[in-house]
C-alpha cells in the first residue's frame, strides 16, 4: 500500500531554507526560476516538530556524532572507571568508519565524536556499550584497550537483531559502520518547488541605539548597523509518499532479512506504522521549517491537501502540472491558478493512465479557493482526513 500526500501552501515574504550565500533555495523547472525548499529541511522540520515528536515518543532516535560520549557515560554508570571510559570512548569514535581507526578528539570541546552523524537508536547504543563493556573486562589498562586490535564494529553487529525506530524506518539510515545496519527509506520526500516564476527581494534593515537623539549634542544620529536579507513569496507544490508495507517491513526487521517473525510483533508493527502516518501527515500540514521566522513568521497552513491511497507502489508526484507556471488573472489569484492547475492535471493523468487507488480524499478549507475532484472523496477538517486514512490504512 502506498499512501501519497500532495499539499498547495502560499507563504507570505520569507526565506525558509537558505542556500550557502544565505539566499532562498532556487532552482529552474519549466524553463523559469522557482522557489524551493529542499527534502532534508522539510524531513527535518517534520521530524524535529513537536507534534512528530509527541505523537511519537518512545519511538524515536538521535541523529548525532555524539555516540563516543554517550558510551562513555553509560559504562562510567555502570562502574568502569574514567581512564577505561574515556579510552574507550576514543575506540568508538572509530565507528562509522571502514578502518575502525580512532579519531583525534575535537579541538574546541576535547570530546570524541564520529566521523559521520549517525541516526542511532537507544538499542543501538546500548549494544555499542555492552560491546564496550566486554573490551573494557579483557584489556588490563586504557593502552590494552585501544591497542587491542579487535573489530569491535563487527562484534556490536553480531550482538543480534535490533529493531530500529519509526523514524529511521521512515526516512532511512545509511552509515559506513559494520555495527548498524542500513534501512531503506519507507518515505519518500520530494523538493518542494513554487508553482510560479519568482524573483527575490531584498529587506534592507538597521540597527539603532535606543538612547541615540537623548543627549544636547549628537555627533551620530544614524544606525549602528545595516545589512539586508534575501526573500521572496510563493506557492509551493509539495509532496510526500510512504510504502506502508515498507514501513512495516523496516519495523518488524523483515527487510533486514529476520526470520520467524511472530504474528504479533507484525500486528504491532502495523499500528505502529498507523499512528506513524497519521503523525506525518500531521507536522507535514501544520508544521514550516524555521529558516527566518523571528523575521518573517511566515506561518501559513495550505490551501489544498490531496491524499491518495494507492493497492501497489506506483508513485505519482503532480509536479508537472506547473510546467507552466501558474499566474494570477482577472479575478483569479494565483493560489487559485495553481489549483485549477492542479486540479486539472490530476483528473487527465488519472484517467489516461488508469491509476489505480483504493481510497483519494481532499481537503480544502477555504471557501474562496474551493476545489473539487471528480471520484475524490472532499472531508471537511485535518481530524477527518486523519481518521479516514487511518481507517484504509489500517484494514488495507
């Protein structure tokens, strides 16, 4: 089962993801520039939200090259001594990489870290730790320890099955280290693009010294500091997909090739990945990435959310139905352009391509920008379009 989220969203002036220069994501498609927030920020902002992280607690992991550290405090917690701890705090900043070779610590803290930043789950650090603490018993000194040539990636690997957390099953881990195992991404992220040409603006401001203009004589009346930053405004296209089945697969360990999978871990699994697609979908639609809030505030909700539920894996992104970018007309604004484009688009390729769907459903709140769907299912509100989905998902 694949479910596919397509969502319109016009922001006011902003500059939600920045690129090197500190300018708005760009990029050209239809032979003109668009704006664009890149897939990394929005997995990003839906998986360091608060309504993500809510929903999911318990099932989370960290991205961090802190591993080091956190073994380190785990085996002093444990009773090894600090030499032994710290010694093998600098063996494990060896993982992630393909020697095993221990790093220099870092040079402003004095901390071990990874050579990459890993998603590591708390199953995965404690078989890191437990690996540790077996090295630490054998070796007689912090020397012993770290001159012991011992693949200790590959012993963290064999300690045996661990499960990973919803969103590393969700958006996928890739590390250079025997100890974790890869885990393909069950969702898929698309870069979201504005569905018109664009043109940046700039915002020049100042800083001025509140106590400026009380003394008799001022020799300085103007700003302390001036600059500008880079923005625009947009209609963005965005879209998501998640292969539930994947998902679960990733969850249970059936895609890491684990045998005799009892029934009830893959029942569990299952709602699970449930609660984790109504969660997505969620802090997709009603969270925004934060480059540039505290000067833009550039909170606004979507104008159009169309969900399909589709029997087999044959992704669909609407993308193309901006080719020609979309502009505002007589007594036409340009959300409204971009949903009769989208709107469109999604009826010819349904229809010329016999895309199968076992359950499509819209939401489009605003009365002005109304939308409708031949064979779509229009819900009201976010809790509807949330529990219907949950009801296809969950008996799908």
């Amino acid at each position: 089962m694949l479910i596919e989220i397509h969502v319109l969203q016009n922001h006011a002036p902003s500059n939600l993801n920045r690129d090197q220069s500190g300018s708005p994501k760009e990029c050209v498609f239809g032979g003109v520039k668009r704006a664009r927030i890149s897939s990394q920020c929005l997995k990003r902002t839906i998986r360091r939200s608060d309504l993500f992280r809510q929903a999911m607690a318990g099932h989370l992991a960290t991205r961090t090259r802190r591993l080091p550290e956190l073994a380190k405090y785990r085996l002093i917690e444990a009773g090894v001594a600090e030499p032994m701890a710290q010694a093998a705090a600098q063996r494990v900043s060896g993982f992630g990489t393909n020697t095993g070779k221990p790093r220099n610590p870092n040079k402003k803290t004095g901390d071990y870290e990874t050579a990459q930043t890993m998603f590591l789950t708390d199953a995965d650090i404690q078989a890191v730790v437990a690996t540790m603490q077996k090295a630490v018993a054998k070796a007689a000194n912090p020397k012993a320890l770290l001159d012991d040539k011992t693949d200790l990636q590959s012993e963290a690997r064999a300690a045996g099955f661990r499960p990973v957390t919803v969103d590393v099953a969700l958006f996928g881990r890739m590390t250079t280290s025997e100890a974790f195992r890869d885990v393909d991404a069950a969702c898929q992220v698309a870069h979201a693009l504005s569905t018109h040409q664009v043109s940046h603006e700039f915002d020049y401001f100042t800083a001025v010294d509140d106590l400026i203009g009380q003394g008799e004589e001022e020799e300085d009346a103007g700003a302390d500091m001036i600059g500008d930053v880079e923005f625009n405004s947009a209609c963005y296209y965005k879209y998501l997909s998640v292969d539930l089945d994947g998902l679960v697969d990733n969850l249970t360990g059936r895609s890491a090739a684990r045998r005799d999978i009892p029934a009830a871990d893959t029942a569990a699994a299952r709602d699970l990945a449930v609660n984790a697609v109504d969660a997505l979908l969620r802090a997709a639609l009603l969270t925004t990435p934060t480059g540039k809030q505290n000067t833009f505030a550039a909170h606004q909700l979507p104008a159009a959310v169309l969900v399909e539920v589709r029997p087999v894996r044959t992704p669909v992104s609407y993308a193309n139905a901006f080719v020609s970018p979309a502009r505002p007309g007589k007594g036409e604004d340009l959300v409204t352009d971009s949903l009769r484009k989208f709107e469109t688009h999604v009826q010819s390729l349904t229809a010329g391509f016999n895309l199968p769907a076992t359950a499509r459903f819209l939401l489009a709140p605003l009365p002005e920008q109304e939308a409708r769907i031949p064979g779509v299912e229009t819900v009201p509100d976010l809790n509807t379009l949330c529990a219907r989905l949950r009801e296809v998902a969950a008996h799908g």
